[in-house]
C-alpha cells in the first residue's frame, strides 16, 4: 500500500485495537443483536483516535488519518466506523464553531470518548433538497433562550448519544434557502425531545433514529457558531464527512473482496477451487482494480484537504463515488462468489452486501455528487 510510515503504524495500531477488542464474532454478535459495542469505541478514544490533528496547534483534524482509521473500521466494525463518520464531523463543528463554554462542557469530553454526539439535518420531507424542505423551527423567546419544534429523521446513534447537533429554521427562507438556517446544541436529555429507533436493514450496530422536538428550550448559550448561517457552516464540513464516509465504503469494500477472495481458494468445485475459474477470477481482479482505484482517489483528496487546495471537493467527490460504487460491485460480487453461503448469517458478506447500502445515498447521494462533478469539474450547467 502505498502511504506514509505514519499512516501505515495507524494502520497498525486501528488493526491491533480491533483484533484485540472486537473479532469478527464479536462484530456479528453486536450486528444480530443490533448493540453498539461501547467497548470497542473506548479502545479507540483510549488510543486518541478521536483527535487526529494536522497541526500542531490542534485546529484542523487530520483527513488522511481520519481517513486511514474509517477504512480500517469499515472493513470490519463497519456500524462503529459509521458512528465514527458523525462524531468526527461533530468535533469538526464544535472546533470550528464552538464558543469556549462549549468547548470546555461538549469538544472536550467527547474528544476524549466521555458520551458521543448525534448530528441531526434530515427531515422526513426531504434530506437532499433538507434546506428548502426544513420545517424544523427555533424561535427566540422574551428571555433569550430558543424553542425548539420539528422532526429529524434517519439521525444515526440519537437514541444513546449525550447531545445532538441540530439544524432548524431561525428566519424564513430568502433568496437563499441555505440562509436563516441555525445550528443548536441539544442535550439528549432535554425536555420535550423524543427518539425512537427506526427498523432498518442496514448499519445494525449503531442506531438509526427518528427525532421529535416538542418545544425543546435550550439557552442562548446552545447555538453554534452564527446565527442564521448554520447550514452554511455544515457545508463547510461536508467535503470532510463525504471523504469519511468513502474511507468507509472503501473498508467496506476490502472487507467483502478479502472474504470473496478466501472463499474462492477454499471453496472446491469440478476437483478444483472456484478461484480457478475465469468468470470469478475476472470479477475478483475488478474488484481489485476498483478498491485500489477508490484508495487512491481517497488518498489524494485527503492529502489536497489537508493542503487546503482547491482541488479537494472534486476529488472528494470522485473518491465517494469511486468507494461506493467499489463497494456495491464487491459485495455483490461476493454474495455471487459465495452461492448459498453468502445468505447465511453465520458469515460477513451478507452484512457487507446490507451496510454497502448507506453510502450509495449518504451523506449525499452518488447522483448529487455526480452532479457535482458536472457542474464543478466539467462546467456543465446546473441539471436541478
Ligand atoms: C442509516 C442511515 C443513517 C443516516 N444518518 C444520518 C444522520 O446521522 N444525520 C442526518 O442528518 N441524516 C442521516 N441520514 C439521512 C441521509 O443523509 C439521507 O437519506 C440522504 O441525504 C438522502 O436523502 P433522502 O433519503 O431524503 O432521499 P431524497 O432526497 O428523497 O432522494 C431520493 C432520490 O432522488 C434523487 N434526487 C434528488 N434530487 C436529485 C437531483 N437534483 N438530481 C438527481 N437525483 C436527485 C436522490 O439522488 C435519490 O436517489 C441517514 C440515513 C440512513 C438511512
């Protein structure tokens, strides 16, 4: 693999951790009984893998470690590296934005693993057109504090988090719909918010929730950043998650692929193993070229992010593409390859094949981020 000796020892260190915290039964156990593994998250806030700095002053996290940690995840704890996804775009907020009270009482805990946050944007209405569809209403009251009135939908790990980053409509929609947009801190505990976990298919060992805010009040101190400019300041986030959630789709990718491959060489067929035939062999050697095609593209956006280039969005947007398209191809590949196997939930490809799912539409889906790369790379015009 071609990287730094730093990237290769965190590459080391996130696969000791998880050989040592939580084997591949383990991650199956906390799948079928849809757990978070506690355990396994504090080994890695332990092992400070919630602060991976580019500097040294401390200010902007590290995308090629980030990047490096979520792969390792990914092919793996696949459900912790997507919780990992949310809490490093929460720290990057909290650091960017934070006041210094919030800093001190939510950054600093959670940086060292004390509770997790939840990062809740999407409604029911819509999460790819979120700003115009936002119903979610903040409104101020006589004494300073917010009201808080609306539903987020899909939020993952609300149910067992301590606070929840939340964007709601402070002013009505203007010329921009992106305007007037606030972003909150919100303590799981507050008065007036419900969470209930959604069933879904997918991403077991985190949990996927809807979140119903009947009049939350929080204070003044709770808005993050400036008022108003709340969805503008996520979008300067979001190329970091969107390069998090390829490194995740990446593992994911290698995980299934490095199974296909086992399976292929052990699995007997005509006197022979099934890796002997040519129809396999060409699937898995795609498979091959589409995984280190996708690392690539990831290694690169993450290096022009931490450069500060501009060619880190369009490269960002390739490598998501890139990683999620690897890791549909590979999963499905490998339920082919495993035959009846492959639905049994005694192996991972199944849980592969479910979880490749999520990064195929989030944070952003592949057709918002192809159409990014229209208009951004190409200068092709607006196509919405
Ligand atoms: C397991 C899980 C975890 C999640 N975690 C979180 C979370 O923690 N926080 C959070 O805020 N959200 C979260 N989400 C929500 C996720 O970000 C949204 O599902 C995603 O943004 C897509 O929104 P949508 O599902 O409303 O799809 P829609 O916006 O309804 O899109 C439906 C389809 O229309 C297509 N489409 C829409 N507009 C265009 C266009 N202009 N051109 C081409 N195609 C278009 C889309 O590509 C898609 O195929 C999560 C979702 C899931 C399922």
């Amino acid at each position: 693999m071609d990287e730094s000796q730093d990237a290769a020892e965190l590459r080391r260190l996130v696969r000791q951790i998880v050989g040592d915290t939580a084997d591949p039964a383990r991650v199956r156990e906390f799948d079928d009984a849809e757990k978070f593994d506690e355990d396994l998250y504090a080994a890695l806030a332990h092992a400070g893998l919630l602060q991976l700095e580019a500097d040294a002053d401390g200010t902007h996290a590290s995308a090629v470690s980030e990047a490096v940690v979520l792969e390792e995840l990914g092919a793996t704890a696949t459900s912790l590296a997507v919780s990992l996804v949310v809490q490093y775009m929460g720290l990057s907020l909290l650091c960017s934005h934070g006041t210094a009270q919030q800093r001190e009482d939510v950054l600093e805990p959670l940086l060292a693993g004390a509770g997790r946050v939840a990062f809740a944007l999407t409604e029911p209405d819509g999460g790819t057109d979120v700003a115009r569809q936002m119903r979610t209403r903040a409104t101020r009251q006589d004494d300073g504090s917010w009201s808080l009135t609306g539903t987020k939908t899909w939020i993952t790990g609300a149910s067992d988090c301590r606070w929840l980053i939340v964007l709601a409509r402070t002013e009505d929609a203007g010329a921009s719909a992106i305007d007037g947009i606030t972003m909150f801190l919100v303590p799981r505990d507050a008065a007036g918010l419900d969470v209930s976990i959604l069933d879904t298919v997918a991403i077991h060992s985190v949990s996927t929730c809807e979140v119903v805010l009947d009049a939350v009040v929080v204070g003044p101190g709770a808005v993050i950043g400036e008022e108003g400019r709340g969805f503008r300041q996520v979008i300067g986030t979001l190329n970091g998650e969107r390069l998090n959630a390829a490194a995740v789709a990446l593992g994911i990718a290698r995980g299934a692929h490095t199974e296909a491959v086992r399976y292929a060489g052990d699995r007997q067929a005509f006197g022979r193993s099934i890796g002997a035939f040519q129809a396999l062999q060409h699937r898995l050697a795609d498979g091959a070229v589409a995984i280190e095609a996708a690392r690539g593209l990831i290694q690169r956006a993450a290096a022009a992010t931490e450069r500060g280039d501009q060619s880190a969005s369009v490269l960002t947007a390739m490598a998501k593409v890139a990683a999620s398209s690897a890791a549909t191809q590979a999963t499905d590949d490998g339920m082919r390859l495993l035959g009846g196997f492959g639905l049994s939930r005694e192996g991972d490809m199944q849980r592969f094949f479910r979880d490749a799912r999520l990064y195929t539409f989030a944070p952003l889906t592949d057709e918002m981020i192809r159409n990014f790369i229209g208009e951004h790379h190409l200068g092709l015009p607006r196509s919405y």
